[in-house]
C-alpha cells in the first residue's frame, strides 16, 4: 500500500502527462499470499493479517486459542479500539451458519484455500482470445473456468 508521499509524488509526476498517455494505467499489485502463514507476533501484526484475509479470495484457516480450528471464507470484518473490540465474520466451509471470531480469540492464521481470482485479469482474458484468434478459431467463447 502507497504512503501518502508516495501517492503525493505520483500526482505529481502524472500532472505533466498527457490525458492520452496515461489512459491506461497499471492495476493494484496483488501479494502471493496463497499458503501464507503469518506471524501473529504483536496485535498490529494481528489487525494486519486479518485486514489480508479480507481481502483474500479464497479460504483461511483460523485457528482460535482453545486450539479449535476453522476453514471458510472471511467475508467482514469490524475494527475496534481494542484486539477484544474487533471480530472477523467467517463462512464455515462445512456449515451454512457465519461465525463471529474476536480477533483477540486468534492464535493462528493460514490463507489454506486457493485464491480463485488468481490469474483472471482482463489482460489474461484477451492474450488467451488471441492466441485462439491467432490459432484460427472461429466463434472464439472464452468461457470463465469452473470453481471447485
């Protein structure tokens, strides 16, 4: 993530550009984070971590103080003032019920699932029509692949 400077300097070097040469510009970078295990050393390590896992498009793994674990989906999540404050809201894989973890209650966190959105750019999009535009395809349909 930017730092205020850092975006600052940006504005700045893309004020002396055209409207046409900076028509497209370069997405978001996107971390690895696909079998990620992170320290959950301090809370703000805690807060950064789940912040991630919010942000992660496929499934975690928590797993709470009592040694308990669970795997799903991490949908929302509140921020408080205090660790004991903050919850994060999970869909369970193997439930249809959506829990409410306290962030304070996390031991342990794995970003265990495959990340489903990798790789699906738009730009990934058209290198694959054109390749099967270049192959001689006719009535090219690139259809979205199939999720586990």
């Amino acid at each position: 993530m930017a730092t205020d400077t850092q975006e600052a300097a940006k504005l700045e070097q893309l004020s002396h550009e055209s409207a046409d040469e900076i028509e497209i510009a370069a997405g978001r970078e996107r971390e690895q984070l696909e079998g990620w295990i992170p320290s959950l050393a301090s809370d703000a390590d805690i807060r950064e971590a789940l912040e991630k896992a919010f942000d992660y498009r496929g499934d975690i793994t928590v797993t709470r103080k009592d040694g308990t674990q669970i795997q799903g989906y991490l949908f929302d999540r509140r921020s408080g003032a205090a660790l004991s404050d903050s919850f994060i809201r999970i869909i369970p894989a193997n439930a249809a019920t959506k829990l409410n973890v306290s962030y304070a209650d996390v031991a342990a966190l794995s970003f265990s699932g495959r990340d489903t959105a990798a790789g699906k750019t738009f730009e990934a999009w058209v290198k694959k029509y054109w390749e099967k535009k270049a192959a001689g395809e006719q009535n090219i349909q690139i259809e979205p692949e199939k999720l586990d």
